[in-house]
C-alpha cells in the first residue's frame, strides 16, 4: 500500500474477526517498531506480544477503555525504560499500527490505567514504564466492502477539521 494512502486512512477500530494473524505477519509489524526512531538512537522498548486469548481477557482489564484487547487475535504491550521516553513509544506504536494496516490488520491503542497491576501480570522488570498496549486483529467486515474503502468513507463522516483551520503560515493565525 502507499504510504501516503495508509496513513490517511489508518483508523483505530475495536472490532475484530476470529482469525489469527500469521506469525511472518506479526513479525513485520514489530520489526517496524523496533525500526523506529528514537531519541539518540537508545530504542527505549521492549514488546511483551501476547496471544493466550486467557491472557489477552486478563490484559483488558487493566485498561477503561481497553476491552477490544479482549478480542483481538494478539496484543502488543509496549514497555518502555522509563516514562520519559514516551514520545518514542508513541512513534514506535505508530509505526507498528500503519505496518499492520498494510497487511489489512487493523489495530486500537489502550492505555492501561491500572498500569502497575498489568505490569506484574506481563512480569515487567520494576523501573520500566507501560505507556500503551495496541490490540491487533482482522477488521470484522460488516459487510462493508474492503477495509480501504470502509476507512475512507468513516473518516469522511468523522467531521475531521479542515486542514486551513489546523495551520498557520509564519505566525500563528494567519
């Protein structure tokens, strides 16, 4: 897919089908994590993949809004060294999510507001931090057509602010 064309139409959905994701899959979307740009290169994560479906119930629990995790064909726990390093968790979790979306998977960040409980569930070292775990699955297709077209039409409806009232040129304003 074009890069372009993936970004403007990735969309965070929370319904998944029952199918899993093939391992070489899965692979591809971590390694474009694990590609991603840090600050000095330190790469401060670590990925905790978990696919029990068990465990990804227990995993959704220790977020509000986290119960697509419970459904999802896998889930990424993204543990970072520290909470300092968010920004690069946010662009390593980016990357990941429109890696997936090229293959068709689609994916939703969850923030584990009950943080240090799912930290010892995924036995996390103490001083490492659990900013986000993404929930990854095939898109339940509702019928819809293809994924492509499904997600344009929803963005479309979503209201997005026009591009003009997001930017200014040389001041703030104009």
């Amino acid at each position: 897919m074009d890069a372009y064309k993936c970004i403007i139409t990735k969309r965070d959905l929370r319904t998944f089908t029952d199918k899993p994701i093939p391992d070489e899959v899965l692979r591809k979307i971590l390694n474009a994590g694990r590609m991603s740009g840090s600050s000095r290169n330190r790469q401060p994560w670590h990925f905790v993949v978990v696919r029990d479906r068990d465990r990804l119930r227990s995993l959704a629990g220790f977020g509000r809004f986290a119960q697509h995790v419970a459904t999802a064909a896998a889930a990424v726990a993204v543990v970072i060294d520290d909470p300092g390093s968010a920004f690069d968790a946010g662009r390593c979790t980016q990357n990941m999510m429109l890696a997936a979306w090229n293959f068709n998977v689609a994916s939703c960040p969850a923030t584990p507001h009950n943080a240090d409980e799912a930290k010892r569930f995924l036995a996390v070292p103490p001083g490492k931090a659990l900013p986000i775990i993404l929930s990854f699955g095939y898109p339940r297709a509702s019928g819809r057509g293809p994924i492509e077209r499904t997600a344009l039409r929803i963005l479309a409806g979503r209201g997005r602010q026009p591009l003009r009232s997001l930017v200014s040129w040389d001041n703030y304003g104009r």
